[in-house]
C-alpha cells in the first residue's frame, strides 16, 4: 500500500500520546507537541487546518465515512488510521476520537488520542483498507 516510507514510531512516541482537538468540522483547534514532533508540522500549520491535511491515500473513504457519523452520533470512535507526515513519511495510529459537550450538553468539538498502532493490528488493518480502496475504486 503505497511506495512512501514509514517512520520508526517507536522513536517518535517515546511513550507519549498524541493529542488534538477539532472544531464540528475538523479543523485543528489544538495540537499537543507530540502531534507535531510525529506529523513534522509545526503548531502554526496544524491550527486552523482541516485534520484531513493527514490523510494518507491509502485510507479508504468509507473509515472516514463511519468515524464522521459516530461522533456527530455522540459515540466514541476508535480505530486504525494511516497517516502522512509533512515530508512524504507514513505512520500508523490506534485512535480514539470523543465529542466534546457544551454546557448543554451539544457536541462543540472533537478531541483525539493516538498511539502508535500494533504491528500486528496493521498488517490485518491494511488488508481490509486494501479491499475495501479496491471496492471503492469500481
């Protein structure tokens, strides 16, 4: 799945979890300085741009299609999702997405935790993003 080189995560997380918040519409309202050290954009680029500046090509539509409909459901997400740095470089997170409440309870946001995804979970991950990119494209 794609001729781009992946980073060594386990050097980039050190243990940390990246952080960030989106507005309704997933533009970057936060990002933690783990988020930047692993996307290799500074926190200038991450705020105020849509979290899909991430995306790698390799994603399948239809995983962003069902995250977007479970938080704007109120539910928690989480999943597998590959993702492109700044300079070209992929890496892959296990991430959970929540709606953040106003004091009505309505959801005004979004905040994600990401850690570095299993090998394992990513080699069973990318067969399914596989078939699901080759449904997709017919």
């Amino acid at each position: 799945m794609g001729n781009i080189t992946p980073v060594n995560e386990e050097y980039l997380y050190e243990g940390s979890v990246i952080i960030s918040q989106t507005d309704l519409n997933g533009v970057i309202t936060y990002a933690n300085r783990k988020f930047c050290e692993v996307s290799g954009y500074s926190v200038d680029e991450l705020l105020g741009a849509p979290h899909r500046i991430l995306r790698h090509p390799d994603m399948p539509k239809g995983v962003f299609a069902k995250m977007w409909s479970t938080i704007k459901g109120g539910q928690v997400w989480n999943g597998l999702v590959k993702n492109m740095r700044k300079d070209g470089k992929y890496y892959w997170v296990d991430a959970e997405i929540l709606p953040i409440r106003d004091d009505n309870g309505e959801v005004s946001g979004y905040i994600a935790a990401r850690k570095p995804a299993s090998r394992k979970d990513i080699q069973e991950t990318q067969e399914l993003y596989k078939k699901m990119l080759n449904s997709e494209a017919q």
